[in-house]
C-alpha cells in the first residue's frame, strides 16, 4: 500500500516539475502569473527533494549538510502570495514587501554558494567550519520564518479575495468577474500542508530526536495540492488582467461633482428602477455603478446607498436581476425554441455562458435550460 501512495507522490512532484517548466517557459500561455506559477511549482519540487533524497552526496560533496543545497522555503510563500495578488491585480499594493522578501529569499538561498566555496577551496562546510548548534539554530529560525511568512501571506490573501468580491459585487455588474471559486480552493488547499509544516516545526523545537509521520503527511496533501493546481492554473491561464479600481473609495470632491439635496428615499430607488428598465442600461456587459450614475446625474455611492438600503442587493445581484427578467421573458415568447440560451443570454446583456447560468441559478436556483424545459411541459 504505501509503495502505491507512493508512486501517487511521486507522479504528482513530477507532473509538478514539468508543469512549473511548461508555465516558465512555454510561448503559447506565457504571462507573468504564470511565470510565478512556474517558479512557485519549481520551488515546492525543490523542497520535496531535499527532504526526500535517496542518497547523501554527490561525489565528496555533502548534499544532506546545512546549506549544502539552496534554502528556498521563503519562496515559497512569497511566489504563492505574487500569483494570487497577480491575479486578483493588486500587486503594487505589496511591492514593499514583495521585493523585500525577494531579496531576504535570495540572500539566505546564496548562502549555498559560501558552503560551495568553503568546499573547493578549503575542503570543508559551513556546518565544519561554523559551531553546528549555532548553524543548527539559524537553519530553524530561518524555517520558523518562513512560515510566519507563509501564515501571512494566507491572511492577506484571504482578505484581498474578500475585497475583490466586495468591489465586484457592488461596483460591477459583469457576473464573470464573481467566479472566484478557483482561488478561494487554490487557496484553501495549501493549508493543510502549512498546518503539518506548523507541527512539524514545534515538534522539532520540543523533541529534536524524535521522530513523526508529519512530513509522510506533508507529502501526501502537497501532491494533491499540485495535482489541483496544476489543472487550475491550466484552466485559467489569464483569469484577471487587472484588478479595477473602486469609484466608492474616491473622495467625493475628486469625482464628477452631484448638488444633491435629496438623500436615499424609496421613491428615488423607484426612479432609479424605471431608469434602468426604460433606458435598458443593463444590456451593456461592462456596465458599471460609475457608468450608471454618470447616465442617470447621480453619484456614484447614493446609487449604491439606494440599491443596498431600499432594494436590499448589491449593484451587480440588482443589474442581473434585470438580465434575468429579459432572459426570462425571451424564453416565454420563444416557444419554438428557435433561440439558442446562449443567444438568449447575449441579448438580455450577459457577457458569457456561464454569466448566464451562474445568475440564473442565483436568482431562480434553476438553469436557463431547465427554466425552458418547465416553460414547454406547461404549455
């Protein structure tokens, strides 16, 4: 049996290295998030390695020393955390940090090259030449490290995932942009091998003799985790070019001036409704709460005030609301079934398929298809 997991391990650290050297590398797909991606899968490979070498040595050279090999833990988290920002479009948020720890990463990885020297040149190690207590206790520093590092970089991915939805909920009306399911499991799915991690490094700290099936455990969630990602990031190569910037967060001085004098009624949320219904505003796909304001001569944060207090949505539920309404009154007067649903969807203002049906399913809790089907049986 475990000759099996195994092999499953194994499989999954080798489809990790091919996969971290075709997103490096390849023409057809290449992007920056994916170059991070590449490296990121490259360096999780590394680290298995080393953990895991069925041999000691590489002629007289000493591979299972301190430093005998780069430390490239501090990597890890931080290439993770580069391609989720990259993602969601907020990197420059975090540039400080990033490029900070790039380089702490690289100066503790470089220390491999002194223990290379140590070794041509004086036939000896860091670990000969240095107390190995003192080398010992800076190796675990640098691991507790990463992994605070590593805790980070979960909590603030988990907050800037959460601000995106937030801001496409109530600034855009584009139901693609909510599809976030990937990353939040993306996400989610290394968490469990920073939680072995965790143990293992205050079982090391306790009793540093002793010894645990963590890293077998470690191993095993770190192959599912490649064979998720892997097929993830291949799904969606490009998912967000660019994170857009809120209008809610602008001062208001600094935005098209409004002289309002009314404040959040109902019977301005009734105006706003027929606006919507008569102009037909949300058939544009890219519709966004600046957008509408704009045509309507409100500003943008009454708008949202309005929608959230009197309607109780947000502007993106509100807009496909209506593009559900459309869809929905398509299929009752197509009885033929002579429209296809995606020709349906693209005339009621939605993007995409799967806009179509995510809203759907939202808003109704069935499918367009399913939707026509009970439309036929009641005819």
């Amino acid at each position: 049996m475990n000759s099996i997991i195994y092999f499953v391990v194994w499989a999954a650290f080798l489809q990790g290295f091919f996969l971290a050297f075709i997103y490096i590398f390849s023409k057809q797909n290449r992007s920056f998030a994916n170059t991070l991606l590449g490296l990121f899968l490259m360096a999780v490979v590394f680290e298995v390695l080393k953990a895991d070498l069925p041999w000691d040595s590489i002629g007289k050279y000493s591979i299972s020393e301190y430093f005998s090999l780069p430390e490239v833990k501090l990597f890890i988290p931080i290439l993770f955390f580069h391609f989720v920002l990259l993602k969601l479009g907020n990197a420059d948020k975090y540039k400080l940090f990033l490029k900070t720890h790039y380089s702490l990463a690289t100066l503790i990885s470089g220390i491999t090259l002194y223990n290379l020297y140590l070794f041509v040149f004086e036939s000896s190690s860091i670990v000969q030449k240095l107390d190995f207590s003192f080398v010992d206790r800076t190796h675990l520093v640098l691991q507790s490290y990463a992994f605070c590092v590593t805790l980070f970089a979960f909590g603030m991915s988990f907050r800037e995932i959460s601000k995106y939805k937030r801001l496409v909920q109530n600034e855009f009306s584009d139901y693609d942009m909510l599809q976030v399911k990937w990353l939040w499991r993306f996400v989610l799915m290394l968490l469990p091998v920073t939680l072995f991690w965790g143990a293992e490094l205050m079982r090391v700290m306790i009793w540093p003799e002793g010894q645990t099936n963590l890293v077998f455990l470690i191993l095993i969630f770190g192959a599912f985790f490649l064979y998720y990602v892997s097929y993830q990031a291949y799904v969606h190569p490009v998912f967000f070019e660019k994170m857009p910037k809120s209008v809610l967060e602008i001062k208001e001085k600094t935005l098209k001036p409004f002289k309002e004098s009314h404040s959040c009624s109902q019977e301005l949320s009734e105006k706003m409704e027929n606006l919507m219904a008569e102009n037909e505003y949300f058939l544009d796909y890219n519709l966004t709460i600046n957008d509408f304001a704009q045509k309507i001569h409100m500003s943008p944060r009454l708008v949202s005030s309005c929608i959230n207090k009197n309607m109780g949505r947000n502007f993106n539920e509100w807009v496909n609301g209506f593009r559900v309404n459309r869809a929905k009154d398509l299929i009752e007067k197509d009885k033929t079934n002579r429209w296809s649903i995606e020709g349906i969807g693209s005339e009621a203002g939605f993007k995409s398929r799967s806009a179509l049906y995510a809203a759907f399913k939202n808003e109704l809790g069935c499918s367009p298809g399913e939707f026509r089907k009970n439309q036929s049986q009641s005819f």
